[in-house]
C-alpha cells in the first residue's frame, strides 16, 4: 500500500482502496483501512463523512450547485425587472417559481433516496472466503460461491445464496431484528451466531450460540438453541434433518480455512470440496467412496486439500478437466 496524506475529504473520495474498505471488497484494502482508522483517531469525523459520501447517504450538492441556483435566480430577476407585474402577478409568479424549487427538491431528494437505497451485492469465487462489516456493526464470512444482498439503508435485513456465517450485532436501544432470507425460509434474530447453507437445493442452519426463529416457506415456525441443527426443502417441504451438534467446528471451520470430517464418509466429505470448488467428484469404485475421514482439511488451496485427502484415507486423487477422481490405492 503506497503511503500518502489523507487531509481533505477528495483525499479519501480518490483512493481506491478507500473504496473498497467502505464496500468491504477487498481483504487486503479492508485490514490496512481498519489499522489505518484505528491509529489516526483525530480523523474520524472526516472518515465518516468521506465515506457517506462513498456510499451515496450524503446529498450530492452538484444537482443542485449554488452557482445554478444563482444564475436561474438571476434569470427570473431579470424577467421581473423587464416587466412590471401587478401585485396580483408578482403573487402567481411566486407560487410559481415555488412549485419549481419544490419539483427541484422532489427531484433532489428522490435521487438521495434512490441512491441512499440502492442494493449492495457481495459476491466470491470458487475457493474464496470473504469477511464482511455490516453498517449495523454485525460480521459475516461468505463462503466460496456465494452472495449477499442488502439495501444500504437496512443492511440488517439480507439475502443469501450459497453459505455464511453470521456474528450479529445485538441492538440493545431499539431491540432491531436482524433477517436473513433464503428460497427456503428466513432467518429471524436479534443479536447472535449461526451459520445459514443455502446449496444443494435445501437450506441448512446451525447455531453456535443466542436463540433464532426460522419461518419455513410452508408457514411453519421453529425455534433453534445453541447446537441445534436443521435442514429444510421448500421443493419438498419438508425439514430433512433436525438434531444437535455438540461440536460446532464441524459446521463452521470452514470459516477458518479448513474443514473439520468426524466419521464422515468420504462421499460426503467430498461434497464439501464440490461446494468449495466446483469441481465434480467421480469414485472409481464403492471401497474409495465408503472410506471414512476424520481430521481437517485446508480448503484455501486445492493442491494442498487433495494431498491431505490422499495421505488421510489412503486414496488416489486425479484432477482431469473439471472433475477429480478418486480411486483407492
């Protein structure tokens, strides 16, 4: 990162990385800015202000300059003076020109609007895992292939497509719920952490801690405590799977680089590896296929995460074209 000086508003509005930490696009960008704002405190107010104005929350002064408003004010001045309007004509022309600076603000402050609730839209590749700061101050980790939609202006209401997990802000003052929806169901809470997949056509929730209301699509309620877990299908509506999971690693720690199989069959150990690369998995024979895994695999280098596949279950694993195939030893 090239160091400058950040005096002026237009010193941050210019930075590109600046940018980026308010959009929160950008790991690198987002840990330098976050370090940067914490160790430069008497710049807060300028902070702020650049980046409202970034995120489009500020009136934008140029649709309605002063120098456009002096130039029409001097415009009507001059028609005024070129006639000599009776009193009842000066009182027309002053609703007039009334309903045109009331049109003038309309027309403003719908675009302050528009852009204030524009949609924000988070996305990842295949093997990315992206760390996002809400407004309202709650985290999320996007999982690789995935997305997260919010307006601006309530960004305490998401959607999601794919996998996150979510670290939610409790609003103690105003007790806001906090929404996270899906082609399933949504997600209902105040302050808490769980972990919503939305892949495989199903909508899994898991949560770690704090108490959640799911809403199915079918109308149903369900209330979820800490280690619970439950798998949902609107195309099937039905709830696939509803149990507790003592160890929540299992769930989570691919937000932490890797993946955590406990007695898991190497089928579906793989199908975590297909959601976080796109690879499509081919087993050459049923021993390979029904082999179980224990232990952790990274999953933020493919290479890596086969050869510690390979070495854990005693396997073969070929990459060809966009498949990996397996075979035992």
């Amino acid at each position: 990162m090239i160091k400058k000086q950040y005096n002026t508003i237009n010193d941050f509005l210019d930075d590109v990385s600046f940018k980026n930490w308010v959009h929160q696009n950008n790991g690198t960008d987002v840990g330098f800015w976050d370090f940067w704002i914490a160790n430069n405190p008497d710049k807060q107010e300028l902070i702020h202000k650049a980046k409202d104005l970034v995120l489009g929350v500020s009136f934008d002064k140029k649709f309605v300059s002063k120098q456009k408003v002096a130039f029409e004010w001097d415009k009507l001045e001059a028609k005024i003076k070129a006639k000599k309007p009776a009193p009842k004509r000066k009182l027309k022309f002053l609703k007039q020109f009334s309903a045109a600076a009331s049109i003038l603000l309309l027309i403003s402050t719908g675009f302050y609007f528009i852009n204030s609730n524009s949609k924000v839209t988070h996305k990842t590749n295949y093997g990315e895992i992206l760390n996002i700061k809400l407004q309202d101050g709650s985290d999320v980790t996007l999982n690789s292939n995935s997305s997260l939609s919010y307006y601006k202006n309530e960004s305490r209401k998401v959607w999601l497509s794919g996998e996150a997990f979510f670290q939610v802000d409790k609003k103690v003052a105003t007790n806001a719920k906090f929404w996270v929806l899906t082609d399933d169901l949504s997600v209902e809470v105040y302050g808490t952490s769980f972990n919503v997949n939305t892949k495989k056509k199903k909508t899994d929730v898991f949560l770690e801690e704090g108490n959640i209301w799911l809403k199915l699509k079918n109308g149903a309620d369900k209330k979820m405590i800490p280690g619970n877990y439950i798998s949902y299908s609107a195309d099937k509506n039905e709830i696939l799977e509803d149990k507790n999971i003592f160890n929540a690693t299992i769930k989570t720690s691919w937000k932490n680089g890797s993946l955590l199989f406990e007695n898991l069959s190497l089928e579906k150990a793989m199908e975590k590896i297909e959601e976080s690369y796109g690879f499509s998995i081919v087993f050459e024979d049923d021993i390979s296929k029904n082999t179980l895994i224990t232990g952790a695999v990274p999953i933020t280098n493919i290479d890596i995460c086969i050869k510690a596949i390979e070495k854990s279950v005693d396997v073969t694993i070929v990459k060809k074209d966009n498949s990996l195939i397996i075979s035992k030893k």
